[in-house]
C-alpha cells in the first residue's frame, strides 16, 4: 500500500500540472479572464489539494497532517524556527508598505482567499509528502517544491506579470524552506500560517482583485 501512494505522489505533479493547465485556459478562454481564474483556483483547491490527500490518507491521517510531531518552538528546531521567522519578516519588508495602502475592500477579500489557498497548498505539497515519506529529504522536500514551483506556470497563462521564470525560481526556494520546516514538526501546521499570512500581506495576488473586479461589473 505505501508503495503503491509513493507512485502515486510521484506521478500527482504530472498529471496535476496538465489537467489544471487545461481547465484554467479554458474557462478563461470561455467565461473571461477573472472567472476562468478563479474557478480555475476552485478545482485546483477541491480536488489536487483536498480531495486527493484525502482519499490516500483517509480522515485521521488527512487532519493529523496539521499536528505537529516537534514543536517548532523546541531545541532540536531552532533552525526550523529561525528559517519561519525570516520567511515572515521579509514577506513585511516586500510586501507590508502596499497592504498598508490597499483598499478595505481589497483587503477584507485577500484574507480569506489567501488564508484558504495556503492550507490547501501545503496540504498538498508539504503535508502529504512529508508524512509518505518522512525520512527522505528527496522526496519529501525537494520533489514537491519543484512541483510546487512548476504549478505557478499555470494561473501566469491567464494573468501573466513580472517574469515567470523569477516567480517560479522564487517559489521553488520557498517551497524548499516549507518543505524543510515541515519536515521538522513533522506537520503543515506552520507551513500553513506562513503561507497564508503571506498571501494575505500580498493581498492574495490576483484571486482578490479577480473578486473585486467582478463585483464591480
């Protein structure tokens, strides 16, 4: 059996990148850009990052992904602490003058999206693997944050900015920092409140703004 959800975390990037690939472009292609975008985000959520570990974990392991093994806040994950703390402070230094700016509104919207886009993620890319394959800094690191990185490639076809080869580059080394993290609490607990805060200080990067400008129309 374990074998067996080892192939399957090995193949999930392969056939994640493909299928979320097509159901982002076309719904763009045929609803517009902001509702293609979002429910495009809808079925990355529901099926890739929760249905899936779900139904390879079942329902106990599915919520112990989110309890930690080691406290992050414990002498053996100084490092780990240390590493969460500056992902944090450089996430406010990037990001914190523009939050400050932005609209109420654009803000009351980037929170929830962006505190449910960074469980879901690390569900799926730092939950998952970590607990299939806790001793394997291979795989349980490094394999998912390249398919971390590469899954950016795919909302950039409908809201493309900056230079994706940076922003894939950029979250490729995040990916490694949560994977790193996560796999010395042993959960996605941390990874999680990180992620989340940031998107929330990024205002939640299109998700809120596609929102916002459906609401206005």
């Amino acid at each position: 059996m374990k074998s067996f959800t080892a192939c399957i975390l090995l193949v999930l990037p392969f056939a994640l990148i493909p299928s979320a690939w097509f159901v982002f472009t076309t719904l763009a292609k045929h609803l517009g850009r902001e509702t293609g975008y979002l429910l495009g985000f809808l079925f990355y959520w529901a099926i890739w990052c929760l249905f899936i570990p779900w139904m390879i974990l079942g329902n106990r392991d599915f919520l112990a992904l989110f309890v930690d093994k080691t406290p992050l806040l414990s002498r053996p994950n100084r490092l780990a602490a240390v590493l969460w703390v500056f992902i944090t402070l450089v996430t406010i230094l990037m990001y914190g003058r523009d939050f400050l700016r932005a609209p109420l509104a654009l803000v009351l919207l980037a929170a929830p999206l962006a505190t449910l886009n960074g469980l879901c993620e690390e569900t799926l890319w730092r939950g998952l693997y970590v607990q299939t394959f806790p001793n394997n800094f291979w795989l349980a690191v490094l394999y998912p944050a390249i398919g971390f990185a590469l899954w950016h490639l795919v909302p950039l076809q409908v809201f493309p900015e900056g230079s994706p080869s940076g922003f894939v580059l950029s979250t490729f080394f995040l990916g490694l920092a949560y994977g790193f993290i996560a796999c010395k609490t042993g959960s996605a607990k941390w990874t999680a409140i990180s992620h989340s805060l940031n998107g929330i200080l990024a205002l939640s990067g299109m998700l809120a703004s596609s929102v916002l400008r459906l609401l206005g129309k």
